[in-house]
C-alpha cells in the first residue's frame, strides 16, 4: 500500500501497518489517494530505467 506523510509530504509503500513516516518520524500519515498511488508508480518506473 501507498502512504502519505501529512507532515513532509513523503510518499512510500508498506506492507502490513504502518504508524510512523520513515522519512520524518511524523505519525500523520495516510493511505495515498488514487492519483498519488498512479504519480508514486510512475516516477518509481521512471527511477529504474
């Protein structure tokens, strides 16, 4: 699943639960809605090559 980080704006994915941002520590965090999902994947395919 993809989340969000309310505080730094940090987008990753997880498996399983998630209660902190591994970028800031913030625990204001949310799943990502569906254009942030689509964004996340296409800028991780861009970042592979």
């Amino acid at each position: 699943m993809v989340y969000v980080c309310e505080k730094c704006k940090f987008v990753f994915e997880r498996q399983g639960e998630v209660t902190n941002c591994p970028g800031c520590g913030s625990g204001h965090i949310r799943p990502a809605d569906e254009a942030e999902c689509r964004q996340y994947i296409e800028e991780r395919k861009r970042a592979r090559g």
